[in-house]
C-alpha cells in the first residue's frame, strides 16, 4: 500500500478454543481512506478487528500512530481515538436512542451531538425512542454514531450492511463515505458494491492469513482474482 500507515499489524496470531484462527496476519491501515478487509467467511475478519482493539488474547504487533498498543487493555486502545462498530450493532435495546449515546459520552471530552445528528438526522427525532424498537438500518446508525460521538482517529467497522434492505445499504454507504473524508476507516464488508463505492486499499484473508494486499479498484476490476479470492463476482451487491 503507499502513503503513511496508521495502523500497522504485525504477525498477530490469535488462538481461542483451541483452534488457531490468525496465523501470523501483517497488514497497515493508511492514514487516508477506505481499506476493505475481505475474504470468504470463517477467514478471520472480525477476530482481527477484536485482536486489533485487545478484546481477544493475541500473540505479535499492533501499533497505532506509532504507539505501541500490546498489552493494552480494551478502553485504553479506544481512548487513543479509535471506534469499532461490531457486527452486530451491540445497541442497549432497553435504552433509549439518547441513553445509548450518552453512554459513549467521555469525561471531559465534549460529545459531537451536532455531528452525530447532522450525519443521521433520523436518529434526533428518535432519541426518546427505545433502541430495541429501531429498524435494524437505525441501529447501525446508533452504532455508527456512538462510536463517532468522540473525536475518533480511526473507525474500525464491521458488516455494515449485513442485513439491510437495498435502501439502507445505500444509505448506510453514503454515510460512510461521508466518514471517511475526514476519518480513515478499516472495513469488514462483504457487499462488494459497497467496497467498490467505499475501499482505497484491500486487504484479502483466508484461512487465517493475508493472501492479498493492495489497490481496491485493481482488486475488484480482476474478476478472475476476485473470484478466486473471495468465490463472488465483483458485480454483486452494487447499491443502486
């Protein structure tokens, strides 16, 4: 990948249950844009995200901005100014939209609430709603937002748009890329229209490892590659 690296993972190998589900991954994040991580499910995606923010044992590197971050516990990686959206939202569904963003709020950091709401309007006018009530399109704008809430350095995403209606994937893409004009962003997607309107930079695993790394565009304009890479055509999924 060119340009300067924010995120730099290093050979982090990750073992839970007695299986080894990374097996030495290396990969950087840019300080700019969008870098889709891919492959097939089961690859290892959303354990390196988890592996990367300290929220499964790891063994290997991970620094952000030059800061070593092994050994660091789950709140104080985020507290270097980077969110995580997981994959399945994660929203308090007995709380209201407004209590769930109040949550994210940091002492002494004023929360971004003109932001937020200007990026998902919908969810103002919801904020005295439960957030276990909300479309399942809403919620990933909770997350999303919650995760925004305080400045954030890097965004680290997870299947955005798993789940969601046409409409909502195209809405929810629009939003990130909105995002990632001021904020680098790591993405787990398997739509790959989304990763084609989104992704700078691609990083394909499988079985655990890295097995490709380099521009999107030149990823998804080889089919055959795309194919063997991820067994889908690069035509699918294209938001309209």
């Amino acid at each position: 990948m060119s340009g300067a690296a924010l995120l730099h993972v290093r050979d982090v190998h990750v073992q839970l249950g007695g299986s080894h589900i990374l097996q030495g991954v290396d990969f950087d994040v840019p300080v700019l844009g969008v870098t889709a991580l891919l492959g097939r499910n089961g690859a290892g995606k959303t354990t390196t995200l988890r592996a990367s923010l300290g929220i499964v044992p790891r063994t290997g590197s991970v620094s952000f901005d030059g800061t070593p971050l092994n050994g660091l516990p789950t709140f104080r990686i985020i507290l270097h100014g980077i969110g995580y959206v997981p994959e399945d939202r994660d929203v308090f569904a007995g709380l209201t939209v407004a209590e769930n963003l109040r949550l994210a709020e940091r002492h002494a950091v004023p929360p971004r609430y003109d932001f937020v709401f200007d990026l998902f309007p919908d969810l103002k006018s919801r904020r005295r709603q439960l957030a276990g009530t909300l479309s399942g399109g809403q919620q990933q704008m909770l997350s999303i937002a919650r995760a925004l809430l305080n400045p954030a350095r890097l965004l680290l995403v997870d299947e955005p748009t798993k789940g969601l209606s046409p409409r909502l994937v195209t809405e929810t893409v629009a939003a990130l890329a909105r995002i990632a004009e001021d904020v680098p962003v790591l993405l787990v997607e398997q739509n790959l229209g989304a990763v084609r309107r989104l992704a700078n930079h691609a990083v394909v695993m499988a079985e655990g490892r890295v097995v490709h790394a380099g521009p999107a565009g030149d990823l998804l304009a080889d089919t055959d590659l795309t194919r063997r890479l991820l067994g889908v055509s690069c035509s699918h999924g294209v938001p309209a």
